[in-house]
C-alpha cells in the first residue's frame, strides 16, 4: 500500500470518532453517567490521535495525487487548508477531553463546565470535519464537486422545461 491508500483507509477516523464520541457524551448528560462521559473523552482522545495518521499521511498522499496530472492543485490545495484547521481544533479536543476525563475521574467541581465546553467545542469541530470531508472526497470524486452539482441542476431544469 502507498501513502495514498493509507490516507484514505486512516482519514475516516477522524470524522467518524467525534461523532461517535458526541452521541455518547449526549447519552451521559440524559442518564447522568459518568461512565458514559468518561468513554465520550476517551473517545475524543482517541479521534485526536487518529488526526495525527490521518494528517501525516495526507501531504505524501498530495505528492502522489498531484503526479497522476488530472487533479487540480487548487481543490488539493483548499482541502490541505482546511484539513489543518480541523487538524488543529482536534488537537485541542483532544486536549480539553484530557482535562476533562481527569476532572470527571477526580469529581472536580469545575466537571461540568469542561463537560460543556467539550460538548460545544466538539459540534464546532464536527462542522469542520464536514468540511476536510466534503473538500477531500471531491479531489477524487468529481460528481460532488459544487460547479459540476450546480451545472448537472442546469441540465435537468434545460431537459425539464424542454418537454
């Protein structure tokens, strides 16, 4: 397997987790367990790690992509730009789910504030995970891409009004 390949079976992790990791977080609010929040932090700790392959993995993986010569430098380019701000507020997810595994663990007073800071932090971020997806699955799959959605609408609305 080449650096591509990894990039692509490794890069999924980082989206998937979080989100996992959001509904059972959720899940330990409604039922008040903290053994649900704990494997909620767990999880986010894990989703930071992941970011970290997913990550190192994507610039030898834009080396190979740019050789095949069919692929714009601009749409790896966009998607390079906001996979590392996602990158970066990953990192600090991961951060804050330390503290806030640590301060749940030791029944801290200040809990309930870092549960909440998490909670939100982690629906900002998942809004960029979104983004880093949308952007790199359109580097290989032009059928997503917004200019060709747009025009293919154009198309069916020409098709349609011609009947």
């Amino acid at each position: 397997m080449n650096s591509a390949h990894w990039h692509l079976v490794v890069n999924h992790f980082p989206i998937i987790v979080p989100i996992i990791a959001l509904f059972v977080m959720v899940g330990g609010i409604v039922f008040k367990s903290d053994i649900l929040k704990k494997t909620a932090y767990l999880l986010f700790i894990l989703a930071a790690i992941l970011t970290l392959f997913a990550f190192n993995t994507g610039e030898e993986a834009e080396e190979i992509v740019e050789e095949m010569g069919n692929i714009s430098h601009d749409i790896i380019h966009e998607h390079e730009e906001v996979a590392e701000t996602f990158s970066i507020m990953m990192y600090v997810l991961g951060g804050i789910s330390l503290i806030g595994f640590w301060a749940n663990w030791k029944q801290k007073s200040f809990s309930g504030i870092i549960l909440i800071v998490t909670l939100v932090f982690s629906v900002v971020t998942l809004f960029y995970a979104q983004k880093t997806g949308t952007s790199g699955g359109e580097i290989r799959h032009t059928e997503i891409r917004a200019d060709i959605s747009a025009e293919h609408e154009e198309q069916e609305e020409a098709e349609y009004d011609d009947d």
